[in-house]
C-alpha cells in the first residue's frame, strides 16, 4: 500500500513539474539584449569556460539567460531565435552562460556576445536593446 502511494505521488510531481518547463521553451519572452565578452570578461582570464562549461570567444554566436531560468542548466547547448524589435534582424545563438542579475534583471532578459549583439544591429556604446525570443 506505502509503496503504491509512493509511486502515485512520484507520477503526480512529474505530471506536475513537466509542464512549466514545456510552457518555458514554447513561450516567446519579451525582455532586453544586452551584450558580454565571453571567455574574456575583465577580471576573468581569457578561455575560462562559462556556466555550461563550454569556452566560447567573441566570434562565437552565444547566449546566457537569466538566473531565474538556469537553475538546472537545462538550457545548456540549446538553440535559441533572437529578434531586435528595433528593426527586426533575427539571428540564433547556443545557450553557453549564466547572465547575471545586474545585466539580466528581468526573466526574459539575454546576453550576447559581441559579435552576437552587433549582428543583430546593436551598438556597444549604447548596450542594450528590446529583444524577443524562444527556443528553436
């Protein structure tokens, strides 16, 4: 009987968890881009892996989500469509990093890379612009 309840409550969690992250990866989020130097960040030596564990240069089409969505490193390695709502340029970038709370303060905040950022239309000096995006 104990066991038959353990396996009820065990179905009933997963029935329950899987659909936050089915919701997360088919949702469009609607947040700010803003840029970083992968594998190059000032105080941080150059070729020093990010979150994933993946080294990754400025040339390098690559992301890092929020805090509030890398608690598993589920996303690691995933693909992702990013679109400048600015003028509409839309490029897809793997999923690398952690971006910080002070870049990335919002949910559906991004961090790109340099070379990510300015192909999408950004300007460094201005940093930032209104993004959307979704997993591939």
């Amino acid at each position: 009987m104990i066991s038959t309840q353990i396996i009820f409550i065990m179905l009933v969690t997963t029935a329950w968890a899987a659909p936050t992250k089915t919701i997360m990866e088919r949702a469009t989020h609607t947040g700010r881009g803003v840029w970083y130097l992968p594998g190059g960040t000032p105080g941080i030596p150059s070729g020093t892996p990010g979150t994933c564990g993946y080294t990754n240069t400025n040339q390098d089409l690559v992301v890092g989500l929020s805090p509030q969505l890398f608690p598993e490193d589920d996303f690691c390695g995933r693909t992702v469509v990013i679109t400048n709502t600015n003028n509409n340029f839309t490029a897809t970038a793997q999923v690398v990093n952690e971006c910080t709370t002070f870049l990335c303060p919002s949910t559906d905040d991004i961090e790109m890379s340099t070379t990510l950022f300015t192909t999408l239309g950004g300007y460094l000096i201005f940093g930032t612009f209104p993004v959307i995006w979704n997993f591939e």
